[in-house]
C-alpha cells in the first residue's frame, strides 16, 4: 500500500499535555495539504483536543498565492481548532492565509519559532506555569 504515499505527506501525531502536536513532512501540494487539515480535524475529534501545533518546517516547497486562499478556505470549511502553525525559517510567513484562516472563524496563527507558537498556544494559566518551571 504504498501507492498511497504520493497521496500524503508523512506525518506523526503526538499528544502533549495541553495541545496535539501534529508533524508533517514530504513535498507541497494542494492535494496533500487538503488531506493534512482533514487529518488534523480527525485527530482532534478522535483525541478531544482543542489545541493543535502543526508543524509544517518538513514540508518541501510552498503554496502560490492562489493554492494559499485555496488551502485556506478548506481550513475554515474542515478545522474548528486553535491552530499555532510553524512554518520553516526559509520561507516568508503565510500571512495572507491567516488573515484568511481568521477571518473566516478559526484561531490560528502561523509562526517560525515553535516555542513562540507554543508560548501563543498555551492558556494563560499553562503560559505562566511554562515560564516558572
């Protein structure tokens, strides 16, 4: 079954204690990245989590301006999650998707550090216990 690796991006799924860390590696496409947002919609009903940081840095390539609104239009249509997004250091911030991911009813965010993301992520209370310890 392999065949249906073209079809996917590997990804890994980790429950951290106040969020769903969600990895994705492999090359851009609209296709595959339609099917990650569906596995991160999945994944939330399937764990109860509210919370998500997906990890996108192993993701080869990036979307055009047109794939971005495509992708994000499918993230409002799919995803009522908070989303912390971390995108690789070597490619400009999406932040024509966020506004668009926002805008249509999801918290998101997107980011190139993932302890901003996370430090963003994490409820108030969560934040400040993360500082001290």
């Amino acid at each position: 079954m392999a065949f249906f690796g073209i079809f996917r991006y590997a990804v890994t799924t980790k429950k951290e204690p106040q969020f769903l860390r969600i990895t994705a590696t492999g090359k851009f496409s609209v296709r595959r990245s339609k099917r990650l947002w569906e596995r991160v919609a999945t994944e939330g009903r399937k764990h109860g989590a509210q919370r998500f940081l997906v990890d996108l840095r192993g993701i080869v390539g990036a979307p055009n301006w047109e794939e971005e609104h495509e992708l994000a239009l499918h993230i409002v249509a799919h995803v009522r999650l908070t989303l912390a997004v971390v995108v690789s250091t070597m490619r400009s911030l999406p932040h024509f998707s966020e506004w668009l991911v926002v805008k249509g009813g999801v918290e998101g965010r997107a980011f190139n550090c993932e302890p901003d993301a996370i430090a963003w992520l994490l409820p108030d209370s969560s934040r400040r216990a993360a500082e001290v310890g």
